[in-house]
C-alpha cells in the first residue's frame, strides 16, 4: 500500500471510531437530546428574529475576526515576538495553535456534518457543515494565544471572541450550541497547547524580575543606596582631603606637616 493509500486508511478509522462515540452519545442520552435541540433552535430563532440592517452590517464586522485573516494575523504576530525573543518557540506554539485548531473544527465537521440552521436565513455564505462553528474556534484560540503571547488579559480577549461566536448565530448561520462548542473547542486547545509547550507570558514575565533587579543593583552601587557600597570619590579628591585634615590637625596640636611632595604644610 503507498504511504497516501496508509494515511488514507487511518483517516477512515479515525472517522468510523467518532462516528461510533457519537452513536453512543445518542444512545446515552435520549429523554435529553430532543429538548436541547428544540431550546438550541428556539434561542437561535430568537437571535434571529433581532436581525436589522444596522445589526447585519456590524455583524458582518464583527464575524471578519474569525475569518483566515485572523489565523494569519496571530502567526505573523508570533513570528514577530520570536524574532524579538531569538527563540522560535512562541511561532511554533502559535502556529499548533491556529493550525490545530483549524484541523480539529474541520474533522469535527465533516464527521458529524450537521445541517445548518434554514437556509433562507442566512445573511452570508457559507460551504460546509454547522458544528462546531469555526469562525468562533478560530477567535478562542486567536484570544487564548495572544493572551499568552502578551500576557494581555484574558478576559476581554474571551469577551471579543464571544461576540465573534454571537455574529455567527445572529447571520443565522450556526445553532447556538455551534457556536458555544466552537468556543470550547478553540480556548481548550490553545490552552493545552501552551501548557504543554511552556512558552507563554510567564517567559517574559520571568525575565523581567531579573532584568529589573539588576538595573537596580546597578542603581544601588552607583549612588550608595540600599543594596551597594558607600560611593567612592576619585583618586585625586580623595589625597587633597587627606591633606586638608591633616593640615587641620597640625594647626590643632602645633606640629607642622609637609605635603606628600616635600613642600611644608
């Protein structure tokens, strides 16, 4: 068998063994799924039945952040601060982030291929199946990896990804629950792949506490502060004070005193 015939064949594994998890999910959970699917439709009707010309237009904004713009914006990014850092691991966490991500939410898909809401609804086009969405995967892990990258805070991050996964269900493209579990899907495994990586905010956080602690050992040492010696004066200051006081103290006990070039005091 070629090597493409080989990886063609574990791919169909791979996709018999999540059909087979989702047929036992189903069969696990019966009294639930049907009115989880009608609550899921209901909240999206709703969602929907808001739509305005005004709404349409910032939606079609707002849904642009998890488009490929983002994936690319995110890696170039990364390259940026490893170029900065002279360590290539910040692109490579990166990159397993957006790319990996895309991978999953596309596999998901294509395994579950569930259909989108009515296609008289929808305000923008779209080529593919609904679950998870992945415009709001691609925002959770575009969030997630530039909270970790500039350890901006996660929060609005999360927030600005929410509202991506909003627009999707609001152009009436994505069940709610698509849009939830692309969330989930994005955050997670950004998350996972920085906590496995170890390259994040904490690298540049560390490197700051010794940075800084030098500069002010260096501060210290120079003016005599806490931390470093008493200030030393030049050479040359320092002989003339000491012919001062000696001076002083010949005038003071009524024995003369020469210089150190022979001269009398």
């Amino acid at each position: 068998m070629t090597p493409l015939g080989r990886t063609l064949d574990r791919l169909d594994r791979i996709l018999r063994v999540l059909r087979r998890l989702d047929t036992a999910m189903s069969l696990a959970t019966p009294p639930y799924r049907p009115r989880l699917r009608d609550l899921d439709r209901g909240i999206g009707r709703y969602v929907r039945d808001l739509q305005s010309p005004a709404g349409t237009r910032l939606a079609k904004t707002v849904t642009q952040a998890g488009s490929w713009v983002t994936h690319v914006g995110v890696m170039g990014d990364a390259a940026v601060i490893s170029r900065r850092r002279n360590e290539a691991a910040p692109a490579v966490a990166a990159v397993v982030s957006m790319a990996g991500c895309a991978g999953i939410y596309t596999l998901v898909k294509a395994v579950l291929a569930r259909e989108r809401p009515h296609a008289g609804g929808h305000l923008v086009r779209v080529r593919d199946s609904s679950f998870p969405s992945g415009h709001a995967a691609t925002a959770a892990a575009a969030a997630r990896t530039l909270a970790e990258l500039h350890g901006w805070p996660k929060s609005p991050l999360f927030a600005c990804a929410v509202c991506v996964a909003a627009s999707r269900v609001y152009l009436g493209v994505h069940h709610p629950s698509d849009a939830v579990a692309g969330l989930v899907v994005g955050w997670t495994w950004a998350s996972l792949v920085f906590a496995l990586s170890g390259h994040g905010t904490h690298d540049a956080q560390a490197a700051l506490p010794a940075a800084d602690g030098a500069e002010a050992g260096n501060e210290s040492t120079e003016t005599g502060g806490p931390g470093g010696a008493d200030p030393q004066p030049p050479a040359g200051q320092s002989r003339v004070r000491d012919q001062l006081g000696a001076r002083r103290r010949a005038r003071n006990t009524g024995h003369p005193v020469a210089d150190d070039d022979g001269s009398p005091g």
